[in-house]
C-alpha cells in the first residue's frame, strides 16, 4: 500500500508541487483565520482579553446562543438584520428579475442599434461598487441630493425627506441595488432566449397562439431553469451583501437597515465582542452553506435534465 502510495506521489510529483502555492495560499487565507474564527466564537474574546487571547475564558455555546435569543438585545438585533436582508433579497432578485427578463426579451429582437444597446446595458454591472453607491449615496442625501431637490422644487413635498437613516434607508440600499444589480440577470436571460429554437414560435404562429401564449407555453418553460440557478446564485450574494450597506449607510446603519454583516462588523470592531462578532459569522456562513447545498443539487438536477 505505502509502495503504490509512494508510486503514485512520485508520478505526479510535479502537479503536486504546481498547485501547493495554492494550497497554502488557501491555508493562509481561508481555512487557517476559518478555524481561529471558530475559536474566538467558544471563547469570551473582547477588549480586554484580546491581547492574551489563547487564556481567554471558554464559554462554550454561549456567544451562539447569545445570537439566537430574541431576548437579548444582540439577539434581537441578529433577529431584525435576518428579516431585513429576506426583504432585501426578495424585492431585489424579484425587481431585478423582472427588469432583467423585460430588457432580454427586448434585446432579443431584431432592430438597429441592438448590439449597441447590448453593450450599454451592462454599464451599471461593471461600475465598480465604490463609485455605484457614493453616486447613490449622494443622490439621496436629505439637504444637497438630488432626489430631494426635484421633489421639491417639483412641489411633490414640502421638506426635504431623510432618506439614509431610518426605515427610508433599507429601501435607498435596495433602489441602488437593483439598478446595480438588473443587468447581469438580463445578460444571463438573454443568453438562454437565444438558445430557443425559432421552430417552435413558427409553428405557435402557424395554430394562431398570441404573443403571450407563446411567451407563457415556450418562453417561459425554457428559462425555467437557467432562472433557478440565477436566483438562487442571487440569494448567495445577497446574504453576502456588505459593501453598498457600508457604503451608502455607513458602520452602523440602525436596526432598521441593519443586516448581518453590518452586525458582525459592528459587534467585532465597533463593540470589540470578537467571541459574538465570530458566533454571528459562523451562524451566517451555516445559512449560507445551507443554500448552497440546495443551489447544488438544484444544478445537478438541471444538468441531469439537460442531459436526458
């Protein structure tokens, strides 16, 4: 056993060592700062023991239990920011989504100027998220943005409304979410409009069906699953969602902005709770695990269905 072992590392020795850079950058990065995070979550780490942090006070569950009980104020907050980032999901996939599937269908008509149209509509998706959202920040800024402005001299309000704190400001982040966010929907869709066949229109047109019983009988059925796997790939990133909160409402937004990262980094670097800020983390990462595990066998069930 050792001997085909040894056989068998000698044999590819070479890819061995071509990809152990990798490996250790994956250590290093990912899975070494993964388990300390893991440990810091079972221990009572704060301002005051960070600096000895090996002799600080094992807790057990404590942190996590702390980020589940409602009671709690922590608990309470971790409770808010989950339910603020399903609505945030929700209305921005589902907004998203539409926006995306209305411009594909239209991109995917014959006209003159369609690949200039094809191009510009990905400007918002490779704006970088740092000039995205200042640009949005400053337009619902509540005494020099330019939303208020027209609202006013329009006469559509009489005051200038606070738009980045408060109940206002969850959907300011969304607003500048979708609109950052439609354009990869639509180049995904309009890539999979492409690949039904033009035969089964003809021969909808051919028994009379209208527009929309063909979008409804052919359309539809075909984007079913390029839909799923872009939606659930949308659930990902939007639990992920850090960078246009931070951005747009700064560290700490308020509960009622509030969603998981935010927390997480208001627990760890703002509070100094790093044992709380890395039970959160793990919490987090365990619901995104859940879903991916649920992307991943929705795509194995795509592509089995594609191959039969």
């Amino acid at each position: 056993m050792n001997r085909r072992l040894g056989a068998g590392l000698g044999r590819h020795r070479t890819a061995y060592i071509m990809i152990l850079p990798a490996v250790l950058a994956m250590l290093l990065v990912h899975y070494i700062p993964m388990l300390w995070g893991f440990y810091i979550s079972v221990h009572d780490v704060n301002l005051f023991t960070m600096a000895n942090w090996t002799s600080a006070p094992f807790v057990g569950i404590r942190n996590f239990v702390a980020g589940f009980d409602g009671s709690t104020a922590i608990g309470a907050r971790a409770f808010r920011s989950l339910v603020n980032i399903v609505v945030y999901s929700v209305v921005t996939i589902t907004a998203g989504y539409v926006i995306g599937l209305a411009v594909a269908l239209l991109l995917n008509q014959e006209f003159r100027g369609r690949t200039l149209m094809r191009g510009l509509i990905l400007l918002p998706y490779i704006t970088p998220d740092s000039v995205a959202y200042n640009v949005w920040r400053f337009i619902f800024q509540s005494r020099i943005g330019i939303l208020n402005r027209y609202l006013v001299q329009s006469g559509l309000v009489a005051e200038p409304t606070v738009w980045l704190i408060g109940k206002s400001a969850l959907w300011a982040v969304v607003v500048a979410s979708v609109w950052k966010g439609w354009p990869f929907a639509a180049l995904v869709l309009l890539a999979a409009l492409q690949k039904i066949p033009q035969e089964l229109y003809e021969a909808c047109r051919v028994d009379g069906a209208s527009s929309w019983q063909q979008f409804w009988c052919i359309t539809l059925p075909f984007l079913r699953p390029v839909s799923v796997t872009l939606i659930l790939m949308s659930i990902l990133w939007n639990f992920n969602a850090f960078n246009q909160f931070f951005i747009m409402l700064g560290k700490d937004p308020g509960v009622a902005a509030e969603v998981p990262s935010t927390l997480i980094l208001r627990e760890a670097f703002s509070n100094f709770n790093y044992g709380i800020g890395s039970a959160l983390s793990i919490i987090l990462m365990m619901i995104l695990l859940v879903i991916t595990v649920i992307y991943l066998r929705v795509l194995k069930g795509t592509a089995g269905s594609e191959e039969v």
